[in-house]
C-alpha cells in the first residue's frame, strides 16, 4: 500500500503541472478583469489504438472568442501513463486543411515544461496560452505522442476531419500542414478549450447522440449546440457540447452514464452557468430498458441538485420521437410520454424547453417531422438541428 505521505506528494507534483483529475470543481475565480470561459468542449467516448510516433492534428469550432486560451487533455480512459511530447495550438487557414494561419501557432506549455506525463484517469490543463481567438473559428491543436502509451481516450462522433502527420516529432508545429496526409474522423485526447476574456459564461448541452450531432452533415458544425452558440454570440456566452452518442442516463452505455459523467463533463467547465439535459431515450429503448419513470425524475432531480450546488440554473429537455425507428415499440413510447410529461409539469428543472413539441409530426406525433428527419427516424438532419436550437430561447439560460 503507497504511504498517504508518499500520495500527498505525487498529488502536489501533479497541481504543479496543472494536472486534475476529471471530477474536479468548478474553475477558479477572474484572473484580473477577465475570466476563463468554455469556449469548446468533447466527452471522451471510450479509446482508440494509439499512433505512437504520430502528431494528431485535432480541428475544433470555437463559440467565444479571448486574448489567451488554455487545452484540456485527457487520459480517462487510458490504461498507462499518457506521455504528451508536444501539445501546439493555431488558428485554422481559411479554406479548411490542415494548414495554420502565418504567424498564429502557439507551443503549450505545463508549468513551463513543453511535455508531460499524465496518470490513467486524469485530464491536464496547459499554461495560458497567449492567442487572439475569435468567436466561431476553427483551431487547430496537436498533440505529439512519442512512445505507445496504452489506449488513446477519444472521441468516437466528431463529424469533422481531423489530421495525422505519421513522422509527427518536429511537426507539431509546422504552419504548413503538408505533413498531416492522413485524415480520421475522431477527437484524440483533447476534451477542452477554454478562452480568456470578457465573456459572460458557458452552457453546456448535456446528452446523448442527439446532442452530439448524428444526423447532421461532417464539417459543417449543424449539431444543434453548435447553432445555439450562433444564437448566443450576441450574449458572449460559451456553448459546450457534452453530447455522447449512446449515453444513458441511469446506467453505463457508451461511456459511463450521465450521472457519473455530470462532473467531468459538465459542471467542472470553465465558466459554466447553465445547463442544458437531454438524456433518457437510450434508457427508455436499450436493453436493458427502463420502463419506471420516477427513476428518470430522482436522477434529473439529481443532477439539478448537484449542479445548484455551484450555483448551476439547468434547463430540461423534453425527449424527442422516434417512431419508425427499429427499437421502438407502443409500450417504451407510453414510458417517454410519461418521462415528459413530469418534465414539463413536475417542477423538476428551473426551466424546461418542450423540443418534443418543435419535432414531432403533428399527423403522427410519436415520429419526427419528415423534414426533419434523416432517414433513421431517431436523429436529425441539419434542418432539424436549427429548429432543436431555435427552440432554446436565450433567457432559459440566464
């Protein structure tokens, strides 16, 4: 058994990296007259093999622009300690590739050291980094891994290309992207990236795939979160996206279920005021199902308790159709209109946002609109997206 003194100076020796572990509390106080706010965000799905030797060149969508940013990387999932060689961050070349705008790539640092060693089961913050980042721009950050380090935490449904250089030391930093060749289509290691400035705060959309954007169309940021934040910019608030295709609320699926996630993914963000839950319709149609729909309501009340904990406002989302779909039976579709109708009149959330009623067909309201429909009668197609978004009105969220 490791001695408590011995415990006590490896936690210190990881603060001083600004290493945490995933279920931390909520971020620090402003730094002077700005404050650190949630500008992206990915739940880790699960791993992926490694690509040892290779620099992974991740394309994300920022929401709020700042003066400084700061990554969040993660070993949840991993299995050994994750060696990050180099971690770089540039704004993205208009156009698209893997090409960075001249003059803006940026080398991360942890407590000044350009590499760092991650534990199994925790995340890490860079140092601020020193960087004009806009509001609704595409970055691009790296990580170089140079040794195997075990399963790589990912995210599975990223719906936009990323890039792989395969001889990746000394590429992390190339402005020319002609060394990423390769293309995939996850989200390796990085979970977050937070910006320094004058916004007013993050919301985080909390769900499944629904909120992870299945349906919509690949690099073209139409998952619903992402249409909320072009709603919010005007409000300088932050939209975060910590959808997980097949999530559960009240058991493990894909990924540990929404309780256990709640705060790695949603309440730790930087910057985070409220919250937006739609979770529930892979508990009602997986197996095994969940047919009681008091369990659904203690596990919402849950969640909204913990988060008020931090001062939290959470917003309920009603559970969207999905007849026509293979799982769907008269019997789970009873269970869902009883799910929503607790939510729309149990006084469970601080306010509730009726997606149900935006959606369904009104010639058969246990199916999605056709419209909106992408042909597999559960998710929604980029017109359907919109209208998810459309129907959270910014006042629900402070």
């Amino acid at each position: 058994m490791v001695k408590a003194g011995r415990v006590l100076a490896l936690l210190l020796l990881l603060l001083s990296f600004g290493v945490t572990a995933p279920t931390a509390t909520a971020d620090a106080a402003p730094v002077l007259s700005s404050v650190w706010t949630g500008t992206w965000e990915t739940a880790p799905s699960g791993t992926a093999p490694a690509l040892p030797g290779a620099a992974i060149r991740n394309v994300v969508h920022t929401s709020v622009g700042g003066t400084a940013v700061r990554i969040r990387l993660s070993n949840r999932f991993g299995t050994v300690p994750l060696t990050l060689g180099a971690v770089t961050v540039a704004l993205r070349r208009a156009g698209g590739g893997p090409a960075a705008v001249a003059g803006s790539m940026r080398v991360a640092t942890f407590s000044g050291a350009e590499s760092v060693n991650l534990p199994p089961g925790w995340d890490v913050l860079t140092d601020p980094v020193s960087l004009a980042v806009p509001a609704a721009a595409d970055l691009l950050v790296t990580v170089f891994t140079p040794a195997d380090s075990g399963p790589a935490t990912y995210h599975r449904t990223a719906l936009q290309t990323s890039y792989v250089a395969a001889q990746g030391e000394q590429r992390a930093a190339d402005e020319d992207g002609t060394a990423y060749s390769a293309k995939i289509h996850y989200w390796y290691y990085v979970t977050g990236v937070d910006v320094r400035g004058t916004a007013a705060g993050s919301v985080v959309a909390f769900g499944d795939s629904l909120t992870d954007g299945n349906g919509s169309t690949t690099d073209a940021n139409h998952r619903w979160p992402d249409r909320l934040a072009e709603r919010l910019q005007g409000r300088r608030l932050g939209v975060l996206n910590a959808g997980l295709a097949g999530n559960r609320l009240l058991r493990d699926g894909v990924g540990p279920s929404a309780l256990a996630r709640l705060d790695a993914d949603a309440l730790s963000r930087a910057g985070v005021r409220a919250l937006i839950v739609l979770e529930g319709i892979n508990d009602i149609k997986g197996s095994p199902e969940a047919s009681d729909p008091v369990a659904f309501v203690e596990a919402y009340r849950e969640i909204v308790t913990r988060a008020h904990a931090l001062g939290i406002r959470v917003v309920g989302a009603t559970l969207t159709p999905y007849g026509g779909y293979s799982a769907f039976t008269a019997a789970r579709e009873a269970v869902r209109q009883k799910v929503n109708a607790l939510i729309r009149t149990g006084g469970v959330f601080d306010a509730v946002v009726d997606l149900d009623a935006v959606v369904r067909d009104p010639a058969s309201p246990e199916r999605i609109r056709p419209d909106y429909d992408p042909g597999d009668h559960l998710h929604f197609n980029d017109a359907g997206m919109r209208v998810l978004a459309d129907a959270v009105e910014p006042a629900v969220v402070g």
